[in-house]
C-alpha cells in the first residue's frame, strides 16, 4: 500500500509485481501510463480524496473503476477491487482509507492461478506466475496470456515470439503430456522432465517457496 507518490508507486507495482502479492492499496496516486490489466488475480482497492484534482488523481480514480469493472464483467473470475472516492477531502483523506486493510486482509495469495494475464510496463520482468521470458526477450507493451484447464494450455502472445511454461506438480501432472496451444496453433503434445537445474534456478530467482518450479516448456 502506499499514499501519494507511494500511491503512484502501489500503481505501477501491483500490476508488475502481482505474484507476490494477495492485494493492494493505492490512495492518493497517479497511474501515470501503467494498466490495470496484470491485476487480475489479486485484490486491488483505489481511496482517492473527491477534491483532490492534482494531476487529475481523483477523474483517473474515476476511470479506473471503470476499467476494473469492465475487466471483471470480461472475466468474473477475476479482478476483484473496490474503488472509494472520499468526498470533500482534498489530497489528506485523514485516514478515511484505513478501512482499505480489513478489505484486503480477506485476500490469500495464489502463486498458480488457471488464468494469467501478463502485460509488460516500461520496467520489464521475465517471470510472472508460471510464466516466464528468456533473457533479452522482454520488452515493453508485450501482452501474454495463458490459462489452464488439467493438462491443456493455451497461451497467447503479442509482440513475444517464444514464452516459457514453468511447471511443477502442484500445477498439473507431471507425469503425463502436456497439451499447449500457442496463439490459437495446437502444438505437439510435450512432456517436462524434472530437473535440478530448473529448481535450482527458479529458487535463486525468487527465494520463494510456492513459486519454485521443477520443469518447464519453451513455446513454440
């Protein structure tokens, strides 16, 4: 969470950063060009003060729960937020906003949502959930999408020629192929073997538990 420029940075965080994180708070921020769209799996809440028009804070408050809204009528499995302008306050919401904590004390992080929806910043990263690009392939504006169903995949991909699949048993049966299809092609069924290589890597990238991964598969 974060107030002012640290609402500005709670913006451009969230949506980058989602798979660490159950929820966010942005009060008092500016997006500047950053998009809603990595939001999908975590819970996201705007407090903007109803007379704070610096930088137009409060009118992009306005069309984000907008956005938001239309995001989660697209797909109702996601994107849960909620969007509270405080009326007659000008930038101090004199903590009107903490009623944003036991909002997002509700959430739990999922590390291996079904659905993924990855859209690069200007600030770039090569993993996102179980998803991930080789070095050098990261650039802004890329927009990946991936959802699972059992052993079937399908990722899409704009503006990224190749995406890599990380996999580990809580995610499907390693045991058993894996069906993908890439940008609407079915690809040839495939089958990960667990490496140590893979786990080592995927620790040392993150140090994170839930996120570590033992195969992966580099589509197409």
């Amino acid at each position: 969470m974060g107030y002012s420029a640290g609402g500005d940075g709670t913006y451009q965080l969230a949506p980058r950063m989602a798979d660490r994180l159950a929820a966010a708070a942005m009060m008092a921020g500016h997006p500047n060009e950053t998009s809603p769209l990595g939001l999908r799996n975590i819970g996201f809440t705007i407090h903007v003060c109803g007379e704070d028009s610096g930088f137009n804070r409060n009118k992009i408050a306005g069309e984000w729960a907008v956005k938001l809204a239309d995001l989660q009528k697209a797909d109702p499995k996601g994107y849960p937020h909620w969007v509270h302008v405080h009326k007659g306050r000008p930038h101090w919401m004199n903590l009107e906003d903490k009623e944003a904590i036991p909002w997002m004390e509700k959430f739990t992080r999922n590390p291996l949502p079904e659905k993924v929806v990855w859209q690069q910043d200007d600030v770039t990263h090569e993993r996102l959930y179980w998803l991930a690009l080789s070095k050098g392939d990261a650039r802004g504006g890329q927009l990946i999408t991936a959802e699972r169903n059992g052993q079937k995949l399908n990722v899409t991909a704009k503006d990224a020629a190749r995406v890599t699949v990380l996999l580990n048993d809580h995610l499907l049966n390693m045991d058993e192929t894996v069906n993908i299809t890439f940008n609407g092609s079915a690809l040839e069924p495939k089958r990960s073997r667990r490496t140590a290589a893979v786990i080592q890597r995927t620790m040392a990238e993150r140090g994170d538990p839930r996120l570590v991964f033992s195969g992966e598969i580099t589509v197409p």
